[in-house]
C-alpha cells in the first residue's frame, strides 16, 4: 500500500472518529460569541469578539444553512478541517524526515488527545492548525522549490483570518524569504515579490470584505479596545499573570493536556504513555542532526511559544495546539529511529503500547466531553429548578454570556468584584428575594470564608480553562 493510500484511510478514520464525537453544548464564552455572531455579526457587540474570525464564520455559516442548529455549526469546521490537516502534516513529516515518520505521525495526530478534543469543540482551532499546517508544509517545499512559495504565503495570509493569534508565524515566513533571497541572490525581487503577493492576496480574501461590513473606525476601535484590554486586564497575558503559576500552567498545558502525560493525579495508563514519550524525546533528540530541518522548525516553534509564553492565556490548552505536531513529529522519528537503528521488534512493542494507552486516553476524554454537560450550564439548570427568575438576580464575571444564549430571561448582572456588587445593589430600584453569586469574583475570599457555597460544579481543564470549580453563592450582604 503506497504512502497516499494510507494518508487517505487516515483521513477517513480521523473525519468519522471526528464526526462520533461532536460537543453538543456551547462551551465556552467565545463559543457563545461565535454563536451569537451566526445571528448577527457585530464586534462592538462581541458578537464575536474581535479580531471577527471571519473566514471561521464564513465557514460555520455555511454550515448553518445546513442544519439551523448553532452548536453543530460552529463545531463542523474544526471536524472538516481538524481531518485535512491530516494531509500537509503526513506530507510535512515526509518531507522533513521520512515516510516512515509520516505515517506514524499522522496516526499520533488521530489519537493524541488535544487534536483530537479541539476538532470536537466550537472554536476556530482546529480549522486554524490546517492552514498553519498548510503553510508550513509549502513554505518548507519552496527552499528546494521556490514555485510553492507563493501558495505558502496565501494559505498563511488566509489562515490569519481563521485566528489572527497565529500571526508569529509571520516570523517563520520571512525566515523562509530572508534565506531564499540570501541563497539565490539573482531571485530577490521574484523571491520578495511571490511572498507578498500571495500573503497581501491572503489576507484581503478575508480583510477587505469585513472591513466593508464593520467600517474602518468601528474596526480599529475594536481593535484598541480589545487589545488593550487583552495584555492588561482579563486577557489571561503575562502582565495579569505571572510568576511560577504561569510556568506551572503552561508546562500542564504542554504535557498534561496537550501530549496527555502523566501528572500526579493521573492514572498508570498516562505514566506508561508518558514514559515512552520521554524516551522518544531523548532518543530523537540524541539521533538528530542540525541542519537546514532543524533552523526551519525554531523558525516554527520559536516565535509562537514567545507568544505564548508573553501574551496568551496559558491556562487554557488549546493555545498550545500549533505545538503539538512538531511534538508528534519529534516522538515519531525517535520510535523510527529505535526500529532502524537499535532492534525492530522493541521499536514494535513501545509504538503498540503507545498507540493503545494514547487511544484509550483520547476515547474516555472525548465520550466524557460529549456526554457531559459542561459545567456553566448544569450552572444555568440548578438555578432554573430551584429560584423564581422574577425574584432572582445573579452576579457574575464572564459566565453571563452563557445565560445570555441559553438563559436570557433572567436579570443576570456582570461585575468584577464585591465593591461592584454593592454599587449595583445601592443604585437598585428595590432589592431582590434572592441574590447570588458565580465564584468569578475578585476579591471575594472573605466572603467566601463566611458563607459555603450552595453548589460546586467540577469543570473540565481542556475546555474550561485549568479553574477546579465553578461554585454558586447566596449573598446576604457583609
């Protein structure tokens, strides 16, 4: 069987695992964002937030016709693209080491549990990797043939309209320019011409057109607004947090939730997976020599993880995901080289057991993922059952999104903090029968040494950021 037959079945295997496993809730407050944007596409609403992820929407509205159903919609991008990625990844691996690696690889990319997970969920991950992939994939073909260049440079300027968080990979692509143009000197001006004419290309597909819709002003005060609020306030950026919480939660985002190794209260299954990785590591690290493959994946990993590290919210795994594959690749190549190199038949051995352990870790997160009801919502249900919406308000932080989609009758409140809270009562009308609070508060561990919560509801840390619980307070005033 040639090496497309089986990227092809890959592919199958992938879309309908995919397709099995679909969430069935909004689960996040950018999910809510993206679905309220199917309705009515306005950022000064955060309807979705900025920067509008238009061609995602584009791609979910699609879908929308289809089904009319929000959910399905914006999870079906990230199950159609999350399973093409399949492809420039296997032809990227192939490209970089060998054909060996690629399958392995791509049957890693099936099972490993980020991958897998973020295809699942209503976000743009998924369909961002794709044409991050993609345009690695030829951004990496045009060093030995320039001609790919140009599709390159387009799927990458496309790809920011997907996420505009990947933009450090910008870095990888004027790598690939400065190094195209310092080799073949006699090619510079057809070298800086391809590449930004095919980004510039990219880019307006998506940009002219929301432009158009939203307006220059609106979108660049958007921009602003949401920038700065970003890096100084709730964006989750080194600025609001830092120290040794930040390293901890970004190593956990990494091994634990991205590669699914072992951590303390983690089962044998991952200590056994988690070995086996790490041997791969080492080994693929001590068989690897530096070259051209080696200064084009630090072009690749270098910038993002600055990004991460500096501006992204760590706490939340999926913004790890563009990490992932070159891990893979990486863990590939050392279980290949051991087959090579030292005995085939334990090189067999560890890549079964790991294939098996991963699969079963992957399966018994995305069944819990698909069949539990994330915990903002049991949230929104425990309150419908037990309080009276006309004799009920709610305090929250950036859980009133989620009853804005799913629980819009209710007289639901956003503040930062208790003094907030007492500002809003003050200037209240009358004061309700019943007030209660949804543990997202600043400043609040007084209050909550004096008053034990009515409910807690465990989240899930893939989905929910790494918070260990959403709880549910009735005030009574201090």
């Amino acid at each position: 069987m040639d090496f497309r037959c089986r990227v092809h079945i890959l592919f199958f295997i992938c879309f309908l695992t995919r397709l099995c496993f679909v969430g069935r809730y909004l689960d996040g407050c950018d999910s809510i964002d993206f679905a309220f944007g199917l309705h009515d596409y306005d950022l000064s609403l955060l309807q979705p937030h900025f920067p509008g992820y238009p061609v995602y929407m584009v791609a979910s509205s699609l879908f929308f016709k289809l089904s009319h159903q929000d959910g399905w919609s914006l999870v079906m991008p990230g199950v159609l693209f999350g399973s093409i990625t399949m492809y420039p990844l296997s032809l990227l691996a192939r490209q970089l080491f060998s054909e060996r690696v690629a399958i392995l690889t791509a049957v890693l990319y099936l099972i490993n549990p980020l991958c897998w997970l973020q295809a699942e969920r209503p976000t743009s991950d998924a369909m961002g990797l794709f044409f991050v992939m993609s345009a690695t994939y030829f951004l990496y073909r045009c060093l030995s043939d320039r001609n790919y260049l140009f599709l390159g440079s387009l799927f990458l300027g496309f790809g920011l309209g997907v996420r505009l968080s990947y933009f450090p990979f910008i870095a990888l692509w004027m790598g690939i320019l400065l190094y195209l143009a310092i080799q073949k000197m006699h090619f510079f001006k057809d070298v800086i011409l391809y590449g930004l004419m095919g980004l510039v290309i990219g880019v307006c597909v998506w940009f002219l057109p929301q432009i158009s819709y939203v307006g220059r002003y609106p979108f660049w005060g958007n921009c602003l607004s949401f920038s700065r609020g970003h890096f100084t306030d709730w964006g989750g950026s080194v600025i609001t947090f830092g120290g040794l919480g930040r390293v901890t939660c970004l190593v956990k985002s990494i091994w634990v939730y991205g590669l699914g190794g072992w951590w303390n209260d983690a089962s044998f299954l991952r200590l056994t997976a988690s070995l086996i990785m790490i041997a791969s590591f080492l080994y693929s690290f001590k068989r690897y020599r530096f070259d051209r493959r080696g200064f084009f994946l630090g072009l690749y990993v270098i910038p993002y993880m600055i990004w991460v590290i500096l501006g992204q919210n760590v706490m939340n795994p999926r913004h790890i995901l563009p990490i992932i594959p070159v891990a893979l690749m990486l863990i590939a190549y050392g279980l290949c080289k051991v087959y090579e190199e030292i005995n085939k038949g334990i090189s067999i051995i560890l890549t079964v057991a790991f294939v098996i352990s991963m699969s079963v870790i992957s399966v018994k997160l995305v069944l819990q993922y698909h069949n539990d009801v994330p915990s903002p919502v049991r949230l929104i249900q425990f309150i419908e059952r037990r309080f009276d919406s006309l004799s009920t308000r709610i305090y929250c932080n950036k859980e009133k999104r989620f009853f804005d989609y799913y629980a819009p009758q209710w007289d639901v409140r956003r503040i930062r903090d208790v003094a907030g809270l007492n500002i809003d009562l003050k200037s209240s009308l009358y004061k309700p029968q019943n007030i209660l609070i949804v543990r997202a508060l600043r400043k609040i561990e007084e209050f909550e040494a004096n008053n034990p919560p009515i409910i807690t509801f465990e989240v899930n840390p893939y989905s929910d950021n790494m918070k260990t619980k959403l709880s549910l307070y009735r005030w009574s005033g201090l």
